[in-house]
C-alpha cells in the first residue's frame, strides 16, 4: 500500500495542478504512466483515474484556493481517497440531463437524489458531487466529507469487468452541504466537460496499455504471426493517436470532439486486439490464470464508461457536422411522404 502511494504521488496526482503536494506534470506524462499501470491491471489505473483525473482536477480547476488547501495536499498523497459522482441511473451518457437537485438554504445547500456506477464510492473519503441548482436549473458542483448524514454509498455486486473498482450507488436524501464546500468554478455542464476532456484523454491511454500487456503476454504463444502483427500495428496507432490527443491538450486545441473521438476509436481498436489474443491462446484464453481473460472482461467497462462509443462518435459528429444527432429532431407537422 505505501508503494502505491508514492507511486501516485509522484507519477499521477495532477494535470498542471501546481503545488498541494502534486509533482505538476504534462498530460502527457500522465497518460503514459495511466498506459503502464494498465499494462499491469486495468482495475488499478481505473481507481488512480477516478481519484486523481476526476476528482482531484475537479477541485484543482474549479475549487477555491482555501478548498484546495484543505483537500489537494492529502489527496495527493492518497492519505485520503476520492470519487466524483456524476452519473445517475437514469442518465449515463447523457449526463447533463442529471436529476439530482440542490436547494439553497442559510448557511449551505440540501442535496437531494441517486448516482450510480460511482467508482471508490464505497470508501471514499471525499465525494465530488453534481448536482442542478433548483433556482438556475445549472449544475453545480459540491464537496461531500464521508459519513455525512444522509449520505448513503451501497456497492455494485457481480461485475465481470474491473472487479477491484468499487463502484456504488449513492443515495442523497436531504444532505446539508455548507457553503464552503460548494465548487465555485462549477455553475453550468460546460464547467464540467472541462474535467471530462482530461479525463477522456486518460481514459483514451487505458485500452493502449490493456493492449500492450495482452500483446507481450500472447508473444509466447506464437501460433499465428498474422495475428501478432495486426495487434502490434494497433497498438502502435492506438499509441500515436494517444500521443496526438495530448500534444493537442497541451497546445490548448483540443476540442470535445477530439477527445470522444479519440476514446471511442482507440476502445474499439483495442477491443480488437485483444481478442486477437484470445483467439491466440486458445483454451487458455478463457482461463483467469492467464492475463488475457482479465483484460478481455476489463476492457468492456472501459469500451462503455466516459461515453459510450455510440455517444463519443455522436459528439465527435456533431462537431463534423454542426447536427445533434443523439437530441430529439425537431416535430414538424408536414409528413415525409
């Protein structure tokens, strides 16, 4: 446990979050320790990018300087944990439509509503949470401290994928938020598509590591070459397209369609590939001894969370084209025929 937390402290805590205890490294850094971890196992990449991409950037990018004081310095040496709580059980990818509400009251806010699929919910010590302002109908954000009353985080059972990931359903029923724990920098839903790119981005760097294991796992298998070839020339274009989403980042111009773009391909290719190793080892493939089989279930979850592949593409249309396709068209009363 000490390994892992130094480790995270020096490699992982922070995007150009400088000082708190973060070491102020590049995206692009980041993104490549994100793809060594995930080399190794997904579900530990999973849990540093919830704590560290989501959560901790949060507060860097829309916290005040006294909630940065309070919370970065000790998250970013893991003595404590945390968890953003964004999607609902009703909204996954269209997460901007959440229901979860906070009411204004003196001296705070009163939180009401469900997330779910909330990873390191279960134990986090602090809780980044979304919620629509009932006066604006904007998302705000909030700072939540574990055990607050009326806080209530339940795990999800019998997941396939990523099972060392804690992910929780949150139930908020009348939680007191004092004003000082609510995220100044966080008055609309383009507030937090700001954290959102970032972490596509990591999220982008999972499937290349998950990749790069299963490719020098399977290596010892050689009983098609074929195989081994697609699967180094999609590594090797998983890993440039990688590589060019953050140089764009760090040059200021990437664009939300970049970044769906990105994860969604780069998921789908590595989805590829790893089958391809599967088919590789046979019937040893399906076995968990082998690390194939782990990467082959945790990639799904991968291929599904921060937007779909369906919902990145649609985002990455609509910049092509200028339509929202995955909004209802608008009624019109002439018929088509």
């Amino acid at each position: 446990m000490m390994a892992t937390r130094m480790w995270t402290m020096w490699y992982l805590t922070g995007y150009r979050i400088q000082g708190y205890g973060c070491p102020n490294l590049s995206i692009t850094a980041n993104a490549i320790a994100t793809a060594e971890v995930a080399r190794v196992d997904a579900s530990c990449s999973t849990f540093i990018l919830v704590h560290s991409s989501l959560a901790m950037l949060t507060i860097g990018l829309c916290g005040s300087e006294a909630q940065k004081q309070k919370y970065l310095p000790s998250l970013a040496v893991l003595k404590t944990v945390a968890c953003w709580a964004l999607t609902e059980p009703d909204y996954g990818s269209d997460a901007s439509a959440l229901k979860t509400t906070a009411r204004k009251v003196e001296g705070g806010w009163i939180l009401d509503g469900q997330k779910r699929w909330i990873g390191n919910s279960t134990f986090a010590d602090v809780l980044v949470v979304f919620a629509r302002n009932t006066s604006t109908n904007q998302i705000n954000g909030f700072i939540l401290q574990k055990n607050t009353p009326g806080l209530q985080a339940t795990k999800i059972e019998n997941k396939i994928g990523l099972r060392i990931v804690q992910n929780g359903d949150i139930l908020l029923k009348s939680v007191f938020v004092p004003d000082e724990d609510r995220l100044p920098g966080v008055n609309s839903f383009q507030d937090t598509n700001k954290v959102l790119a970032v972490s596509r981005v990591m999220v982008a760097w999972q499937p290349i590591g998950i990749s790069m294991g299963v490719m020098i796992c399977v290596t010892a298998f050689q009983l098609n070459q074929q195989k081994l070839v697609r699967m180094l020339g999609n590594v090797q274009a998983m890993f440039l397209v990688g590589w060019r989403l953050c140089k764009l980042y760090e040059s200021g111009k990437m664009t939300p369609g970049h970044a769906s773009m990105g994860k969604s391909w780069i998921s789908l290719k590595a989805r590829e590939t790893v089958s391809l190793g599967r088919e590789l080892l046979g019937g040893n493939g399906i076995l968990a001894d082998f690390l194939v089989a782990k990467a082959f279930c945790d990639l799904e979850p991968i291929y599904t969370y921060e937007g779909t592949y369906d919902i990145n593409t649609l985002v990455t249309g609509r910049e092509i084209t200028g339509i929202a396709s995955f909004k209802p068209a608008a009624l019109s009363n002439r018929s088509r025929l």
